[in-house]
C-alpha cells in the first residue's frame, strides 16, 4: 500500500506559478513511478506529467510542456510539480498518482495505469 498527501495548491493569478508538492509513505513507495492529473468540473480526469521512480524518464501533457516541471526526491519520497504561467484553463483539482514497478525507467501517463491516487489539491486560476 502506498499512500499519498497532495499540498501546495491554491488561489493565483493569471501569470503565476504554483509548485504541488505529493507526500507518499509506506511500502516501496520509493519506487513508484509518479504522475500528476487532474479533473477540472464536468471534464475527466486527464494526465499532466510523469515520473519514473528513478526519476531519468518524464512525460507531459502538451498543455503543460515547456511550463511545468516534474522532479522527485527519493530520499524524503516527495515528488513535485512546478507549473509556470498558469492560465484560467490550469484551474482543477490536481491529484497525484503512485504505481509499483520493477523497471526503475518506467512512467505511465493514463490513469488506468495507477493503484495508488491522493485526495487532490485544488488550484484555482483567476484572470
């Protein structure tokens, strides 16, 4: 079992940037791979970005790519999202997501592929 603690979400302006922060605790949560997604009202949930738990391999979504940021920290088995230039449309709850694997490389960017999910942070974009 892995459990995961979302922060650092909240209110900013147009323009701003926002650094989430998932905490992830219990077994072999250090190597998890690591995704961040979220779900703004009436839409899906959809995928923002990725990391192996060897952190050597990231994915982004490519409404976030060139302004985002993911990184993790092994040794306090934290992972980060930085997100620059945030616009109306970045506005949802962000959650993070946690899967076991073997294969230290390995990231995933759908949903269906994670056991593990956080309850979710908001961020709330004002223009």
């Amino acid at each position: 079992q892995v459990q995961l603690v979302e922060s650092g979400g909240g209110l900013v302006q147009a323009g701003g940037s926002l650094r989430l922060s998932c905490a992830a605790s219990g077994r072999s949560s250090s190597t998890s791979a690591m995704g961040w997604f979220r779900q703004a009202p009436g839409k899906e949930r959809e995928f923002v970005a990725a990391i192996s738990w060897s952190g050597t391999t990231t994915y982004y979504a490519d409404s976030v790519k060139g302004r985002s940021t993911i990184s993790r920290d092994n040794a306090k088995i934290m992972v980060y999202l930085q997100m620059n230039s945030l616009n109306a449309e970045d506005t949802a709850v962000y959650y993070c997501a946690a899967q076991l694997t073997r294969r230290a490389s390995h990231a995933f960017t759908t949903p269906q592929q994670y056991d593990y999910w956080g309850q979710g942070t908001q961020v709330t974009v004002s223009s």
